[in-house]
C-alpha cells in the first residue's frame, strides 16, 4: 500500500540528527497524533454517514396511524 519511495522520504524527516535528538521525539508524537486524528476522522465520517442512512431509511418508511383517503371523486 505504501511504497518504497513513500517509507525513505517518511523515515527520511522522521529520523532525526545526533544534535537534534529531541526533536525526533517531537516528530514522532506530531506524525503519531496526525495518524491517529486521520483514522478517527474516517470512522467517524463513516459512522455518522451509516447513522444518516438509517435515519432516512426510518423517516421515509414511516407510516401513520391513521390513513385518511378521498373515496368519492368529484369530476
């Protein structure tokens, strides 16, 4: 799913150098949070639009107590 290319530039900013040592924490927690916040963007869109769907479906199926119809035409 994700290519070569995609894992060295990832791995590439990810990683960081000797005298930045700290900052490699800090990209590692910011690309853990973008992940994490990216997933629950998607179940969440997924849900709720599955929750709409149902909600539809109730609203345009529903049917009255009571029907109340013309049974004499006029013409």
């Amino acid at each position: 799913m994700i290519s070569t290319l995609e894992k060295e530039i990832t791995f590439r900013f990810l990683k960081a150098r000797k005298k930045d040592g700290f900052l490699n924490v800090i990209s590692i927690f910011s690309f853990i949070g973008i992940s994490l916040g990216v997933a629950v963007l998607i179940i969440v869109m997924s849900v709720m639009n599955g929750f709409r769907t149902e909600l539809i479906n109730k609203i345009v199926g529903f049917n009255s107590h009571i029907t109340v119809k013309n049974l004499w035409k006029s013409n």
